[in-house]
C-alpha cells in the first residue's frame, strides 16, 4: 500500500479553490486502488494534513499526472502559504480495528 500526505499552511481559500480541490478529491477516488483518505488540522496552527491510500502506486501516478491535479500544483501559492508533500509506502498497519480507517478493508482483504 502507499499513502501520499499532502501537508500545507493556508491563505484564503475561495471558490476556485474549493471548485478544483472538489474535482481532484473526486479523481482521486477514481484511481486505480483507491482505497480512501482522512484529514487532519492543527488547531494551534491552523497546518492542514490530507493522506490518500492506495493499494499500488499506480493509482498514485494517476493522480499525480491528472490535469486538475497539475492545474492547482501550478496554482498553489493563490491558496497556500507553504506545502510539503510525503509519499510513502506503508509497511504494516495494525490497531484494535474499531476504528473506521481507510485501511481497514484492504488488511481485511490480504488477510482473507
């Protein structure tokens, strides 16, 4: 499995922003392998983290590759006041499975 975690520090988000990040949220969940996302804020910051897993890493490079995708990495620095992305690939996952994770289904899956 692989996670991409988009990390980022905000300006002032407008429609634009939200109209793009809507259309890149809806081609992410068309990739091959996608397997769901969360989001997390700093509530002292204000430092928002979005992570998206997939089952490979091709659905990954779609992404990446889309034009929506392209259009707001060329556009970032209207929204955003800094980014740093971070792919990884994940090595092993493990809890109580109580949680509701975007992980949850695909262990459940190798594990069958």
């Amino acid at each position: 499995m692989f996670c991409a975690n988009f990390i980022f520090d905000t300006k002032q988000f407008d429609d634009e922003f939200h109209r793009l990040d809507a259309l890149i949220a809806a081609a992410a969940k068309e990739t091959e392998g996608y397997l769901g996302e969360e989001s997390w804020e700093d509530p002292k910051t204000g430092r928002i983290s979005n992570i998206y897993y997939w089952s490979s890493e091709n659905g990954l490079k779609q992404l990446i590759a889309h034009p929506k995708h392209i259009e707001a990495k060329q556009r970032y620095s209207e929204w955003l006041s800094g980014y740093q992305v971070v792919i990884s690939q994940v090595m092993r996952t493990y809890g109580d499975k109580t949680l509701q994770h975007p992980l949850l289904a695909a262990q459940a899956a190798a594990e069958a």
